[in-house]
C-alpha cells in the first residue's frame, strides 16, 4: 500500500519530535549525573544515585508509593533517585538539578494522597529521604531533633524507649513520613491538649534554593513560619525538625465501640457533633463511619458508626463524663483498656499495643488504591442531612468518613500563628477516603467520593469550602506550569490556607523567585518579581 506524503509528514514530525524529547531527556539526566557525581566526591555514588539502568532503582522507587493509583506503567518516572546518606548530598542534588534544569519532587513517606512527591509531568529527580531518619531525644529538655526521613512510627517509638511520661502530637498512621506531616500541619489523638505537631516545632534545617542549609535564625522568621503547615517544598528541601516533647499521663484510657443506624447511631453522631469542640481537651473521640453488612432493607446493608475514643486520663474519671453526655452506650468500667500512651498510637491505628516493634514498619502491609478529599464542619448537620448522607452512601455500596473533632488547644491559637488556619469555629473536620484493590474500579470509586462530597456542600464550611493540605486533593485546582498566576491558584491555595495564603506566596516569591521548587499544587510566584 502506498502512503502519501501529506500523510507521512505529520507521521515523520511525530517520530522526529518524540525523539528530540527524548534525546534532551537523556541529556539532561546525564548532564545531572556527572553534576551530582563531581561534587559529592564519594566512592559510592552508585549507592546514593540511582537511575534506570541501577538494579535497585525500582525497589526503591516502589517502595514507600503508598497509592497504588500511581504505581502503574503510565505513571511518569524519575531520572534518577538520589538516596543522600548525608546532608551535602541534598545540597548536590538542589544545585545540579536547578543548573540543569530538571524538576525535584521530595520524598519521606511516600503517603502524598496525590502522589505529588514523586511523580511529575516534566523531567524530573526524586530525593528520597529513608536514608535520613536519625531520631535524638533529649527527655530533661522536653526536646527531639528528627530527621525527615523518620516516620511518625519510628518517632513514637524512640520517645517511648526514654520515657513513657512524654509523646508528641502528630497522626495516627505511623508509616507517615514525619517531613511531609509536619510541614502540612499534622493532628493526631493530642491535638486538642497540645494543638498541632507544627505547633510543637522549635527549629528546623533545610536546604534552600541556592543548596545552602539554613536552621530557624539563618532561614529568618517569615520562611520559619512559612514551613510550619505552608508545605516545605514549596521552599526547598527540609532534612530535620527540631521538636517540643509533650508530657502524657502514665495511664491512658481507650474506648471502641460500633453502632448501625438501626441501633441509633443517628441520634448518638448528632449528639457528638453537639459536643464535639467543647469536650475536654484531654479527651479525643473520633467517628468512623462507613457501610457495612446489615439486616435493613438495604440489600443487606446499613450504616456503621465507631467510636475510637483516647481519652489521656483514668477510667474511674472519664466513666462519669461517658455516663452524663453518651446514657445510651451502657458503659461500664470493663468496656474500656488502660495503657500507656505508645500503647495508644498502637490502638488508633488498630495494631495489637503489645506490638510496639510493629511502629518501626516503614511501609504497610498491604497498599491498595485509594481517593481522599476533606472537609470542615462549623455548624452541626442536621439529622435529616445525616440521613440523606447515608443514603447516599448506601448507593455507592463503599466510602469512609473519618469525623476529626476540633476544639481544645485547637480553638485557642490563632490562625495566622502558623500558615495552618482551621482553628476556632471548627466542630471538626471530615477526612472522605475510599480505597480499592482493582484498578478497574478507579474512575467509578473516584466519581463515587466526589458525589458525596458534593452532597455535603450545604453542611461545611463556605467562601471558602476549606480544605486540609495534608490531605491532598487535586480535584480543587492545580497549576498549569511555573507561570501559574496568583489568581489562578487561588482556586485551591484559599481553601487550604485562607487568609494566609498572601503571606504564603510573598514569601515563596521572596526565597524562591524563579520558581524552583513547584507543583501541581504548589505556591505561585508573583509575576511582578519574576525577572
């Protein structure tokens, strides 16, 4: 068969321009290579870089993507992935990448919803973190330097190995990374006695623009409290935290129980919702609902309620409380466990507390697909409102709301202290989650997540609708390419951090004007700076 010519030039420029990509490609991951190579001067650069040639580039590549939504053969990989052992090996890969020109997306958990810290559309690096994870806790000083790299579960273990009278207020999944939790914001079971885990930070090393490292007197005061919950890679590359140690009681009191909407767990979420902000700050029940198997009319389905209860003080104190705001639970001593607090970050991420060794797991067993989105509730939603959110939920046949109370400490700092602002007027703050295990399953399970978030918009709050960073979600905006406007990121960047975003984008555009360090939800850089 004959072809013509006019239908052979586009096949010809198609060929030709896919192999000029990829030929500058590969000469820009080569030129990064011997860039990084000839400023670390080590003898085991192989160890420290890896690129796709490397026989662990893809152990370590897939080893901490916590979504399997991003661990497919379409999913853009890295040039390379540099593994620093040492500090002066971040300040390599910064200043090479930026003289080359290749994107970097840093890496210390792997549990970015949206997969943003090590996956990009334009050629790019991965630093990962694992390798720098030292923890020293200084118990008489109440203080801990941390690298990035740790998990939260590597953390509370090292502070229940010195003393089990101190813990840290940060999440429950102890497979977190502590950088990127951190720099987000990060709430767990302490939040409404001590307020976040950025709250509790003192100081902080990170390596800049320019591959200096900077801590919290050399970075300045705007950039230490753009770091604190305003996303550190939005400024560079964070390697430790420097960390105010809290005290916790000898004893602390657990409580998890499940009830369905036919045994009126209705009744009992609004009573939680009247209550949720104001309850002792010592007290943490959080909700988990989600459907379940029942005996309704649902096709054998109903709606489950959990309470998971952490309450930092004896049984024989909290009972009495239970007994006056919850009647109808039935409560008596035997319902409850006391334990330690480390025993109660086992609890909450429903690990066996005798298994503490079980927190020193970086990854966890079993990865599955997965969607999030967040919400934050200022006034109490209504029992017909819950109803109609069953139903709806009931539909979808999956979904899981994880209902975050606020109130406490969380009420009594100001929203401008650090870049994070949900504080006082939150009830509490809705995580949506829903996970899978059949990639076939993605773009209905996705579409299911966002009807019901779509439901819930008369019932959270508005102008705007605020959203959680740590909880990542692509579906509120992203960025077009680095010249994104400050107007256009608005779209997302208000709803994270509201009226601190301004602040936010001066100081990127102040610390990083040409837009190193960037995203698809990353802060813009004031077009009027940009040279």
């Amino acid at each position: 068969m004959e072809i013509s010519h006019i239908k052979l030039v586009p096949l010809l420029l198609f060929f030709l321009l896919n192999s000029v990509c990829s030929t500058t490609s590969n000469s820009i991951s080569e030129s990064f290579v011997q860039c990084f190579s000839s400023r670390i001067h080590s003898n085991s650069t192989g160890k420290i870089i890896l690129t796709e040639s490397s026989s662990d580039y893809t152990l370590v590549l897939q080893s901490s993507i916590q979504n399997l939504r991003f661990l497919n053969t379409s999913t853009p990989k890295p040039q390379a992935i540099i593994t620093p052992h040492q500090y002066s090996h971040v300040q390599a890969a910064v200043v090479c990448a930026k003289k080359v020109g290749i994107q970097i997306r840093t890496r210390s958990g792997g549990h970015d919803y949206e997969g943003l810290s090590y996956v990009s559309k334009s050629p790019f690096i991965i630093i990962d973190l694992f390798n720098l994870r030292s923890i020293d806790i200084d118990i008489k000083k109440e203080r801990a330097w941390v690298e990035s790299g740790a998990t939260l579960g590597e953390l509370y273990y090292a502070i229940a190995q010195k003393s089990k009278l101190y813990g840290f207020p940060a999440g429950t999944c102890p497979t977190i990374g502590v950088g990127g939790h951190i720099s987000g914001g990060g709430h767990g079971t302490l939040c409404r006695q001590y307020g976040l885990a950025a709250d509790n930070v003192l100081d902080a090393k990170i390596v800049d623009v320019s591959g200096r490292i900077l801590d919290r007197k050399s970075m300045g005061k705007d950039l230490f409290w753009a770091i604190r919950g305003g996303g550190g890679s939005n400024f560079g590359v964070i390697l430790a935290w420097k960390l105010r140690l809290v005290p916790v009681p000898p004893i602390v009191t657990g409580y998890m129980e499940s009830k369905t909407i036919e045994q009126g767990a209705t009744k009992l979420v609004s009573k939680w919702q009247a209550i949720a902000d104001r309850m002792p700050q010592q007290y943490f029940l959080r909700l988990v609902i989600q459907v379940a198997n029942g005996t309704g009319t649902n096709g054998g389905k109903t709606i489950q309620v959990t309470f998971n209860f952490v309450a930092f003080e004896t049984v024989e104190k909290l009972l009495p409380w239970m007994h006056e705001n919850f009647p109808e639970l039935n409560l008596d001593q035997s319902t409850f466990t006391e334990m330690s607090w480390i025993e109660s970050a086992l609890y909450v991420a429903n690990i066996p507390i005798n298994e503490s060794q079980v927190l020193l797991q970086r990854t966890q067993q079993s990865r599955v697909f997965f969607k999030n989105k967040s919400d934050f509730v200022t006034e109490p939603i209504s029992e017909a409102a819950l109803e109609g959110l069953w139903k709806t939920m009931l539909e979808l046949d999956s979904l899981q709301l994880i209902l975050t109370p606020y109130g406490g400490r969380m009420s009594e700092i100001y929203d401008w202290e650090i870049p994070f602002p949900h504080r006082k007027g939150n009830l509490f703050e809705i995580q949506y989650v829903d996970n899978w295990v059949d990639d076939e399953e993605t773009e209905e399970r996705i579409s299911g997540v966002r009807s019901v978030y779509e439901y819930m918009t008369p019932y959270v709050s508005k102008s705007p609708r605020a959203a959680y960073l740590n909880y990542r979600d692509l579906d509120l905006g992203r960025n077009k390419d680095a010249n994104t406007s400050y107007a256009q990121a608005s779209a997302w960047g208000l709803k994270y951090f509201k009226n601190n975003f301004g602040r936010l984008v001066q100081i990127k555009t102040s610390v990083d004007p040409d837009n190193f360090f960037r995203d698809e939800q990353s802060l813009p850089v004031l077009q009027s700076a940009k040279k």
